[in-house]
C-alpha cells in the first residue's frame, strides 16, 4: 500500500480504486501497518511521516 495514499487521508475505499485492489485487502494491509507502526489513526501516520521527511 502507498504510504502516500494513506497519509493523506483517503477513505480505503479511493486507495482500493487508486491501487485496483479489494478495499478489505486496503483494510488489512492500513490495519497491520498501524499496528507494526503503533498508530492508531492516518494522522498520527502523517505527523510520523512528516518527522521522518525532515530528517532527511
């Protein structure tokens, strides 16, 4: 899944239709990514994301 896709707020059901892909199989990979990650919501992806591109 595009981390891309996720961080900026798109419903599972646009990154599904984005990636051609089932919108459980979306459900599955957001959910196990959060969990590996310790978040619990697309935001906390996004504020985690943009952290990782500033240090850069």
């Amino acid at each position: 899944m595009s981390k891309e896709l996720v961080a900026s707020g798109k419903l599972n059901k646009q990154v599904a239709d984005e990636l051609g892909i089932a919108i459980r199989t979306v459900e599955v990979h957001r959910a196990r990514a959060f969990t590996k990650l310790g978040l619990r919501s697309a935001a906390e992806l996004a504020t985690l994301l943009e952290r990782f591109e500033l240090k850069r």
